[in-house]
C-alpha cells in the first residue's frame, strides 16, 4: 500500500455529490430546472474525476491506490480510510458514470428538487462504501445508502411504494444490524492479536487470527448482511417489489451499483477478513449462488411485469458473480468483479428501457405491448443489443464474465458449475419469450404511436452500448487492472488456510512459425517485465 | 498471404458495418450489391490463400495469425487468433463463394422489400460469424462464431417478425440451440481443465500424444456432439429446423442447408484426435445418432407439401449422413459430402425460393404442377439439384454418399453393428431419391394445379407463374455446375483423384479409421446403390407421374412422428406449470415467510400503534433513529467493557 500524497481525489470524489445535494437542496424548489443543471453538473464533476481516476490507476499494481487515510476517532482506532484496488477501480468508474445516465435518462416528474438532492446523497454514500477501508467508516456509508434509496423509492415510485420502501429498508437493516455486531466484535476480537484498537482492514486481515468457530460466526454476520444486499436465494424477495415499485432511476442505480455493495463485500470483506470461514462455508454459498441462477432465471420467465422479469433475471446474474467469488480461482473470481460491472451495464440499460417503455406506454404489463419492433425499429435494435448482452452472446460483455466465472469454477466445483452453466438457457428463454411478447407481432391500436428512440435517449444509452461492445470485444484492459488484486487476495486466503488454487497446466505444443502480431509480442514482454 | 487471414471475415464485418451505418441511404439495391461485393471480396482472400497453403509443403501448412489477446486471466489466456490450415480453408472457400452467390441471388429475392437493406445487414453479419467459427484457432473463437450464427439465425428467421409464426420460430430456434451451446461451454471448462488451453493444437496434441486421458476425451467428445446436436439438426434436438423455413428463402440456403447447419460436423472433424482418443461407444453413439436422424427426417421428407419443408427435413436427413460418416472415422468423407450437399441443397433452396416467388409466396407444392414450362431455368437447375441429391452417378452426391455408405460398411472395429448402420443409411439413401423425385413432380410436372386456384388471387389480377430476374438465375446456374461436377474433388478411382483425402490428411489422419473393403466389394456397393436409388426413383415416377399407385403419405409422417407436438406441449403445458408454480412459491412461500415475519412483529407490536401516523417519513425517521441508537448502544458497550 502506497500512501498518495498528491490531490486527494477519492475525497474529493466523495465529498462532490455530497457537497452538491447541499447546494441543491439551497435552491428554490420554484427552479427545477436549476436544480436539475445544478444535480448534473455535480454527477458531471464526479464522472470526470471518476474517468481521470481511471486513466491514472496503474494497471498490473495489486495494492491500494490513492489512499487517503487520516485519523477520525483515534481512541477506538476508527479513521477516514479511502482507497481503491483492481477490485474497487470499476465499481467506482461505473457508480461516478451512473448517475449522470441516471439523471438525464429518466425524469422525476414532481419534487426535483429532494429529488435530486436524495440522488446526489446517494452516490455519496456508494462511492463512500466502495472506497472505504475501514470497516467502521464502510458501515457509515452502507447505511447511508439505506435512506435516500428509502425516500426514492417510497416517494418517486409506481402504485406499491410506500410497501416496496418499507420492506426494502428493514429487510436491508435487519441484515445491517447484524453487520455492526459483527464488525464491532471482529475489531475488538482483532485488538487481542494487533494490540491496538483499529477498524482498519488490511491491518485486520493480516494482525488477526480468529479461532476457527468464531470466524465463522463473524463471517456470518457479515455475509447475511451482504446476501440480503445481493440479494442471494433466499434473501431476495425485496429486491422484485423494490425494483417494480422504484422510479426508473432508482432502478438503474439499484441494479447498476446497489446490488454489488453486496457482491464487492463478500468479496472484500468476508473473504479477505475471514478466509477459514470462507472455506468452510463454500459449499453453502456456491449452493445458493447456484439456487439463485437457476431459480431466478424460472420466476423470471413467467413473470408478467416487464421490470419484475428484470428484477428476477438480477437474481439469476448476481448468482453468477457470488459463484465466481466463491470458486477461489483467479479466473471465477475476476470474472466475477468483472461481471458486477458488466450486470450493472447491461442491466442499467435494460432497467432505461422498461422505464422508457413504461413512460410512453404508461404500463409494464408484459400483454399489453405488443409489436413495437415495426413502430419503433431502432428502439428495438438497441434493446436487442442489450438483451443480447444479458443473455451472453460472446463478443459483448456478459459473455465474457460468465464464461471467466463458469472457466474457474469448474476447476474448483465442478457439478456446481455444470448446473450453473445450464442458466444461459434459461436467460435466453426468459428474455427472448418476453421480447416476442413485446416487440414482435403487428402493433395494436394502443403500440402504434408509442413514439421512436429520441436523441436525447440515444445518447444517454450510447456509452452503456459502447461499453457493452468495448467489454466484450477487448476485456484484456479491464482484466489486467482487476486480476492482481484478486491473485493478491486468493494469495491472502492461501496463505491463511493452506488452501492452493489449482492452475491446469498447458501442454507445451510444437506449432510451426507462430507469427505473432507486433502488438502482442509488446504485451508478453510487458507482462515477464513484472 | 497467410498471415492477412483475419482479411477473410473482416471484409464481410466491413460491409456489415457499412450497411449499419449508410444501408438505408445506399437502399434497394446498392446495399445489398454492396454486401455481395464483401463477401465476394472474402472469397478472393480465401482462395489467395488457398493456392499459398498448396504451394507449400504438407508439413508447413499451418499458420496462426494472432491479432490480439482477448480473454487472458490465471492460467487461462485466450487469444484472438486464427487458424489457417487445409480443414478451415476448405471451409471458408465454400462458405464465401456460396455466400456470395447467395448474397447475389437474395438482391433479386429481396427486391422491394422495406427492410431490404436490413436484411443484408444480417447476411454479412452471418458470414463474418461463420467464418470466426471456421477460422478461429481455439474453441472460444469458434464459440464467438458459433453463438454469432444462432444470433444471426434467430434475427433472420424472424425477420418477418410481424409475422407471429416466424416470431416464435425464431426464438425456438436460439433456445434450442442454446441447450447444445451448454454441451459445447462443459466441453471447454473440460478441455482447459485437461490441457490448460482452449486451442485446438493444444487439444489435439494432448491427444496424440496421449497425455489426454480417456474418460476426458469421451466426456469431451460427448459434449461437443451436444453442441453439434444443437447447430446441426440432429435428434433430439433438430426441431428448429424445420421451423426455420420461416425466414426468407437465402437464409434457408445459406444458414439452414450449406454453411451454419454444418458447423456441428466441422466441429467434429476439427478435434477428430480426441473422438479418436475416446472409449469406442462414443464414436459408435455419434454414428447411431446420425443415422436415426438421417432415417427419421427422411420418413418425414416424404409426407411434406411444403415446398421448403422437404427441403429441411432432407437437410436434417444428409447432415445425419454426415454424422454417420464422423462415426464411421470417415472424417474426409464427411467434409466431402459437407461440401458437395452445399453446392446441391444451396441450389434446391434457391430453386425453391424461384418457384415460390414465381408463384406470387405460394409454398404448397399441392399447389403447383408443370412448370417446367413456365420456369426453364429454374426447373433445369432443380433438376440437376434433384439428380444430385438422390445419388445418380455421376453428379456430386452419389460420390459423398456413397463414401459415407462404404466407410459403414467396412467399418473395422465395430462390424455388426455398423453394418445395421450402412443398412439404415442405404435404406436412408433410397427414401431420398424417392421424396425428392416427388417433389420435382410434383412442383415441375404433372397437370398444373395452380389455375384450380386462381381465384384465391383474384387479388393480382391475372395469375401467371414467371421465371426470376437473371440475378436470382445465375447463381441457380453455377450452383448446379458445381452439382454436376462436385464429386471431382475426390474421385475413388486411383490414389491421384482422392484429392480431397490427400490435402485433408495431415489433420486427419490420427482419427480416421481405414476400412476393409476389396475393389470387388466397393465396385458392387457403388453400383447397387445407384441402380437401387434408380429404381427408388422409378417407383416415385410410377405413383407421382403416372398415378399408377395410391400415394402412401400417412398423417403422422407429415407430423413429424408428432415429436416437435409433444416438445411443444410438454414446455407448454406440463413445464409451464413447473414454472409457475415454482413463482407460486416463490410469492407465497419465500415472501410468504418474510411477510409473515413482519406481520408478527407488527402484532406484537400493536401497543405502539399509535406512532403510527402512516407519514413515510415518520417512518423513516423512527428506523433512522434506532439506527442511531443502536449504534450509539454498541459503541457505549465497547467503551464501557474494554476502554
């Protein structure tokens, strides 16, 4: 871990949208349309340092990376504790892009100005749980998130809210509550062995050595927390009523980010701080990961309510992710980090459509749109593109994280990854069945006006797209900046449980003249000069 | 030249791209001229590189050209490369020169259509797809293809999607093939599990060189011809096909008759080390399964009157032959028939689509008759199709077939059974030339039953059958050369003509299985089956032309054996139901237990009802606070006990 000592850019990139929904809310609620440039200008600011964040991260560097840590309350050894690594890098790119797409993409309708404001608050709070590395400051901005989420939903939502809002905030604080009991006991457990009282993690994972039983009992504190949050089988009957009920925002935030504080915290955190546990509870987890894709992906399918059916295929994709970081091999586990971007990508984009659709057409109901493909021909190509991409068809991005995570989890778990890869047929069922329903077939009197893509919405779609195709078709950038982090933390687990990750090894092949372009034989060189 | 093979499925990932962007502006029929153009461009390529590989030495004829490094994580690290050798050239020759000329014959077929520059969109789509299948170096580059053409194929199917029919065809065919794709994704993580890599010289050398154990290669092999299952139309999973016949009448030919239904053969042949390596029944599976479908699709074929729809099913029937053959270890006669069945099924196809557009979208064949009159040209190349097919020497199909027939027959390892095989496959052959002397009856023969009609036209004012624009003839007329003269690439005579063999032997040479036939044996074989398949022939002309005998078309032949009905109902009905009521639970159980939970606590909680005040924001508020005070709670603890 390098300590940064130029400009506090992860600070910074905290403190933007939280500084921005104070300006917001100081605006007359008679200006929404100063509120709305104030909100974008703000997400604009965040994007651009996220982008600038992003080209100046060293790729092939495992530590953390512009860390930012000062003492808060020193007593209990809790401090303001920022940094990002190959697994964090992302998910923070895409929380800084997000809301930007989020703002221009769909409209509030009434109140914009705590609209905004809650919005701006909650990228505060993401960003905050992405970057922190300390568990105490982490808990701070999980729970931050709980309530502007809380407020959108139950305030700028469809017909249900006031319930989806409600479920959604104490299912989430149940799992919450639990958390803080563990990562207090973990801290003051780790104090034993450290000496000292630090809710820091990285001194944590390495200082402390927890007795077999009580690990497993802190890891389960802390993974009932996150499989809520993912939501895992079968913790994840909030996530369809939050998601219908949510604004379309709300939605593309939720899937796009919200999900993966679970994810990244099983990742970040239940592995790294209790690698016996992990092991140990494997065989559970992977289970349910496995359950959820298959399960998922069948509720999906017989849904009526285009958005319940995307809310349902998250719980299928997001059972991808937690198999890959339950694999323990660096392929799975790549592949899934990179999958928590790819779900939020894609997802994010089919959650902007449906509200597109629902905007125009004023339902989700699956039979009552029909035909929209004739009336609406490049609505229909982008959302092809999308569904494509949630089905994975090699070449866009999905593909590429499904198959890295199946790849590794074969070589670990291996009926697991049989069973698990049988879900992309279930994705292809489930997508292309609704996409029948609702995009072929001549278009009723109701479809025929439903109006074609306009620019504005092209062009808020344009750089999922482009991700979309980019993450597909050249995933090496994203793999060489995510894989050191994950080798150095399955080098972590192997080292504390004497687990080995199996690496097959290749057969040597004699091949005549392997001519190699100028490009690769740079990146082989550049790959011994490590 | 080798190293610029990326060219061959750029050029077409050009027009695609073209087409995307000024398609509507260059409209009817620039942009489809354009697509043509692309894929005539590859073929150029390809055929460069052709003459460069056989300017070289035996040994030397490999090359990998890699562009990039596409997926590389841990001990995987998958390249963007592709594989020039005498097996993917053969392939990219005839996909890009028979997808040129159907490229061409689809700017007549598609004339005046709205969508039209759409449509060749897609085509050139298909063929970049199809050729990464072909040329990729590893298994994931083949898989990018592989998925790219079911892609393309669901978006071409359906791309009358007003239409509900091709709709849902569309989307059987994708899911169908998926459950192959899952065969094919098992292969992989097995494949990388065993060598560390996903090329195929990694695969094949691990082999050969035996350090591949046995029960990995069967469950390998088993897997892939899962996959090949899928995109070859192959029992139990070929009931796409035939659905498929709702897309526009080129993409019959090119997708579902010469290039895409082919790629489970190639498939086969490319890591034929491995089937080799594998127990005996794996092998012995693939030919049974090939042979069944050939059988089966034929029985089907015979009872059809949809013009196309014996088509597919005759397509189902040959790529069965082709499985045979890669049972048998016949891997040189399976790319042989591969190759002379797309030069005659290309041209059936085309020639049908003429026909159907001659006749204004008709497809029954009940519904035709004598137009041979009206369509010379498409009638004379059908019939030379017809010819082919039904294994007439010395057109090109009697030739494949008949290799195919023989490597059974002479099977070494397995006689018995093998032999029930060639007896199938003969049995198959005959049932060939029987339903397609029907058809060519019935559509260019006999009495013209369409004037008995002409009413149901009264909408186009007089209904006359014509022949199609020049555009759509010649590519009828070049195929049915190649249908004439097809079986030249590997004549049995000498070890010279075997031409096909000796340029394929090198990748080869380790899975193919050497019958025992003596020239006696091979002599009588070839004439038997042609003067059988004459005589299948005349009896199809003595019930069709001359009405001599009561045409025997049972109605569950003309259903399909009703396997396609009770799929569908089973996935309708019984599955369906599964799905539902696993959301059932789902909504009463799962949730069920999670609001049943929150009901208790607000029961119990019923003395504090009245804070209650149903604002949201109270609400939050209160959980906001409990937050606070729990937090404060378990800090003030922490200090208390330890500070």
């Amino acid at each position: 871990m390098s300590e940064s000592t130029s400009f506090p850019i992860l600070t910074a990139l905290v403190l933007t949208p939280a500084i921005g929904a104070v300006v917001v809310s100081a605006v007359s609620k008679r200006r929404p349309d100063l509120v709305k440039l104030l909100a974008l200008s703000f997400s604009g600011i965040s994007a651009a340092m996220s982008i600038w964040l992003l080209c100046t991260f060293r790729s092939g560097e495992a530590g953390m990376q512009f860390v930012s840590k000062h003492a808060w309350i020193k007593p209990w050894g809790i401090s303001w504790n920022l940094g990002v690594d190959g697994i964090s890098i992302f998910l923070v790119v895409l929380t800084g892009l997000l809301w930007p797409i989020a703002l221009l993409g769909a409209d509030a309708h009434h109140d914009e100005k705590p609209y905004a404001a809650w919005l701006l608050v909650l990228q505060a709070g993401v960003l905050g749980s992405f970057m922190s590395q300390d568990l105490f400051l982490f808990f701070v901005f999980f729970e931050i998130v709980l309530v502007p989420m809380y407020f959108l939903i139950g305030r700028w939502g469809y017909e249900g809210r006031v319930y989806a809002a409600t479920k959604f905030f104490l299912y989430t604080m149940v799992g919450s509550a639990l958390m803080l009991v563990g990562l207090v006991t973990t801290a003051l457990l780790a104090r034993r062995d450290i000496g000292y009282m630090t809710f820091d993690i990285h001194e944590i994972a390495t200082g402390s050595q927890f007795a077999a039983s009580t690990g497993r009992w802190l890891f389960l504190a802390f993974a009932v927390a996150f499989a809520v949050k993912v939501p895992l089988f079968p913790f994840h009957t909030w996530l369809p009523d939050a998601h219908t009920q949510a604004p379309t925002a709300g939605s593309v935030i939720l899937a796009g980010v919200m999900l993966k504080l679970g994810t990244y915290g099983l990742l970040r955190f239940n592995v790294f701080l209790f690698p016996e546990a992990s092991r140990y509870f494997r065989p559970l987890l992977l289970t349910l990961a496995v359950i959820g894709i298959i399960y998922g992906a069948i509720v999906a399918t017989v849904q009526k309510d285009l958005k319940r059916l995307v809310a349902y295929s998250s719980v299928a994709h997001l059972g991808f992710i937690v198999l890959g970081t339950f694999a323990f091999t660096s392929s799975a586990a790549s592949g899934s980090v990179m999958q928590m971007i790819n779900h939020g990508v894609s997802t994010g984009a089919l959650f902007l459509m449906v509200g597109m659709i629902s905007e125009r057409r004023h339902t989700r109901e699956i039979a009552q749109l029909r035909g929209l493909q004739k009336v609406a021909p490049i609505f229909a190509v982008v959302f092809t593109v999308v569904m494509l991409s949630s089905i994975g068809v090699p070449g866009l991005n999905g593909f590429v994280g499904e198959f890295l995570i199946l790849t590794g989890t074969f070589l670990t778990a291996r009926w697991w990854a049989v069973v698990a890869a049988a879900g992309v047929i279930l994705a292809a069922l489930y997508l292309l069945w609704a996409y029948q329903r609702v995009f072929h077939g001549e278009p009723d009197e109701a479809n025929q006006s439903f109006r074609e893509l306009s620019l504005r919405e092209g062009l808020v779609l344009l750089p999922m797209i482009a991700a979309i195709f980019f993450c597909g078709v050249y995933p090496k950038a994203m793999l060489d900046r995510i894989e050191p982090s994950v080798k150095a933390l399955l080098a972590h687990v192997e080292e504390q449980t004497g687990y080995e990750e199996p690496v097959p090894v290749a057969v040597p092949v004699s091949e005549p003249e392997h001519a190699k372009d100028t490009e690769h034989a740079a990146e082989t060189e550049h790959k011994e000069g490590e | 030249m080798l190293n610029v093979i990326w060219l061959i499925p750029l050029l077409p990932l050009c027009g695609f791209v073209i087409n995307v962007v000024l398609g509507r502006r260059l409209g009817d029929p620039k942009s489809g001229l354009l697509a043509a153009a692309m894929c005539g461009a590859a073929f150029i390529v390809t055929l460069v590189t052709y003459f460069d590989l056989v300017s070289r030495p035996e040994e030397a004829r490999q090359h990998v050209a890699t562009i990039f490094s596409w997926i590389p994580v841990g001990g995987l690290s998958v390249d963007a490369a592709f594989l020039a050798d005498p097996l993917s050239i053969t392939m990219a020759l005839f996909i890009t020169g028979i997808g040129t000329l159907i490229h061409l014959y689809a700017v007549g077929y598609m004339h005046g259509d709205p969508k039209f520059s759409k449509f060749f969109v897609y085509l050139n789509l298909f063929a970049f797809s199809m050729l990464m299948l072909v040329l990729g170096e590893n298994m994931l580059v083949t898989f990018l293809g592989w998925e790219g053409v079911g892609t393309c194929s669901y978006l071409l199917i359906s791309f009358w999607h007003t239409r509900e029919s091709a709709a849902t065809a569309g989307k059987k065919a994708f899911v169908t093939n998926r459950v192959g794709d899952w065969g094919f994704m098992i292969a992989m993580f097995l494949a990388f599990q065993a060598v560390g890599s996903l090329s195929y010289s990694a695969l094949n050398s691990a082999a050969m060189g035996g350090t591949l154990v046995r029960s990995t290669a069967t469950a390998i092999t088993m897997m892939l011809f899962l996959g090949a299952c899928g995109k070859s139309a192959q029992l139990p999973l070929y009931i796409w096909l035939p659905d498929a016949m709702e897309g526009p009448t080129p993409v019959s030919a090119l997708i579902h008759a010469a290039t895409m239904v082919t790629a489970g053969v190639y498939l086969m042949v490319r890591v034929n080390p491995v089937i080799a390596t594998a127990f005996t029944w794996a092998p012995a599976v693939i030919a049974i399964v090939g042979a069944a479908t050939a059988l089966f699709a034929a029985t089907v074929a015979v009872a059809q009157t949809d013009i196309k729809k014996v088509l597919a099913y005759s397509t189902v029937s040959q790529l069965g032959f082709m499985f045979l053959a890669v049972g048998s270890g016949a891997y040189v006669a399976a790319i042989f028939h591969m190759v002379t069945h797309a030069f005659f099924k290309a041209l059936l196809f085309l020639g049908s689509g003429s026909v159907i557009h001659g006749m204004h979208h008709e497809q029954d064949m009940r519904r035709m008759g004598a137009l041979r009159k009206l369509m010379p040209i498409t009638a004379g190349t059908f019939i030379i199709g017809w010819l082919a097919i039904a294994g007439v020497p010395p057109f090109a199909g009697f030739w494949s077939k008949d290799e195919i027939l023989l490597a059974a027959w002479a099977h070494p390892t397995n006689p018995a059974l093998f032999k029930v095989l060639w007896g199938v496959g003969l049995f198959t052959a005959l049932l060939t030339a029987f339903y397609m002397t029907r058809q060519v009856i019935m559509v260019f023969f006999g009495k013209a039953r369409w004037e008995d009609h002409s009413g149901d036209h009264g909408a186009h004012g007089d209904f006359k059958p014509h022949e199609s624009p020049a555009i759509m003839l010649l590519p009828l007329v070049a195929l049915s050369g190649l249908s004439i003269v097809g079986g030249v690439l590997n004549l049995p005579f000498t070890d010279s003509t075997k031409r096909l063999l000796h340029w394929l032997e090198p990748l080869v040479h380790f899975g193919e299985i050497e019958g025992h036939a003596s020239a006696g044996e091979k002599w009588g074989l070839a004439v038997g089956t042609a003067a059988l398949c004459l005589a299948s022939m005349g009896v199809a002309i003595f019930v069709y032309q001359r009405n001599r005998a009561q045409a025997v078309e049972p109605q569950i032949l003309a259903d399909g054996w009703r396997y396609d009905r009770f799929v569908s109902w089973f996935m309708g009905h019984p599955g369906r139901q599964a799905f539902e009521a696993t959301a059932w639970v789902d909504r009463n159980i799962v949730d069920g237990a999670v609001n049943g939970v929150a009901t208790g606590v607000r029961r119990s909680g019923a003395v504090l009802r009245r804070t209650q005040s149903g604002f949201v924001r109270n609400y939050a508020l209160l959980i906001g606070g409990g937050v606070v005070l729990m937090l404060a709670w378990f800090l003030l603890r922490a200090v208390g006990v330890f500070g």
